[in-house]
C-alpha cells in the first residue's frame, strides 16, 4: 500500500505569501495530477498560533532570518505565517484538497517549531502521521510540497527513520535557494532516500 504526504502546500508558502518559496505554485498542478495513483493521501499543514516562537515579530531586536537557540535548539526566525485559521494556512485554491483523506497539523505549540511532519523539533510530541499510516498499512511513502531545504527534508527523515520506503518527488517540491535546495536533496539521499 501506497501514500501520498502532501507537506504544508498553503498560501503563506506560495507567491505572495508572508513566507514565499519562490516558484512554490509550479508544483499544484504536478501534485495534483498524481494524487489518484495512491492508496492514501494525507497532507500536513504549518497551524502556528500567533505567539509562537518561530516567529521574529515575537522576539525583541531581533530580525527574520536571524538563529537563536531556545530550550537548547537552534531555532531560525521567520516572519508570520500559517497563523491557525487564517487565509496564509489554507490550501490554495487550485489544490485538489477535496482528495485529501487526512491533514495533520505541526507547529501546533507556541514553544517549539515543528519542521518535520511526523514530529517537533525536539521530537517531543508526534502528530499521529506515523501511526496512521502504520494502521493503514502503508510501507510505501512519496513524499511533495514545501520547501524541499526545510519541511519536506524533516519529514523524509523522519519517515525514513520510522520505516517507510520513500521517494522525494522532485518535480513536486521546491526549495528557498537553489543552493540550500542542493544540498537537502544530498543529505537525503545519502541516507537512502530517494530521490526521483
């Protein structure tokens, strides 16, 4: 049995967005075409409440992009985004999301960032992503979304760490740079990932 994971495809994370990847659009309509090719597919969502600590409005004199640690983890500053029930979480429109048969949240937390869409940073607190797919019987995993250097690299670890089988599919993700985008999809696959 077969899924698809769909990770964090929301508005904030498209052009236009508060937190854009650039070209983010360009993999709705290749994600969208192969959705009926699987068993499952389930798709996370970014469900941040708005003081979380990701967040640099939420620390003094400090600017986007800039690190910190908190609780002992590094933690990059981002401007707001995927506010829980706001228009930047939703899916966007041209998504066939009316496909999707199960989403999970991350990031749900104020005070830890969840990149990964199985676990928090300090994989405290898992989502129940494993566990459904495990329950449903799922040992293949095709993982899309974004951004390719961030969440959608998280998360393969995470699957790959758990079990699955998976793929990256790379003309359904996108990354912040070129360059950080490159060096994820190495990091990937030399921990066997693939990478197709």
């Amino acid at each position: 049995m077969n899924a698809l994971i769909l990770i964090d495809i929301q508005n904030d994370f498209l052009p236009g967005g508060s937190l854009e990847v650039p070209n983010g659009d360009e993999i709705i309509d290749n994600v969208n075409s192969i959705m009926d090719n699987y068993n499952i597919v389930v798709a996370t969502k970014d469900w941040h409440p708005k003081n979380h600590i990701s967040f640099a409005s939420n620390h003094k004199n400090k600017k986007v992009g800039q690190k910190i640690k908190i609780n002992n983890l590094d933690q990059m500053l981002w401007p707001d985004h995927c506010i829980k029930d706001s228009k930047g979480s939703e899916f966007p429109e041209k998504l066939d999301s009316h496909k999707i048969h199960k989403i999970f949240y991350k990031g749900v937390d104020s005070n830890i960032d969840s990149y990964s869409g199985f676990y928090d940073n300090g994989k405290i607190r898992s989502t129940g992503l494993s566990n459904f797919l495990k329950k449903s019987n799922i040992n293949q995993v095709d993982i899309v979304g974004l951004a390719t250097d961030y969440c959608v690299k998280y998360s393969s670890f995470d699957a790959f760490n758990e079990g699955f089988n998976i793929n990256v599919l790379r003309f359904c993700v996108r990354g912040i740079s070129v360059e950080t985008t490159e060096t994820a999809f190495k990091e990937m696959k030399d921990m066997g990932i693939s990478i197709i």
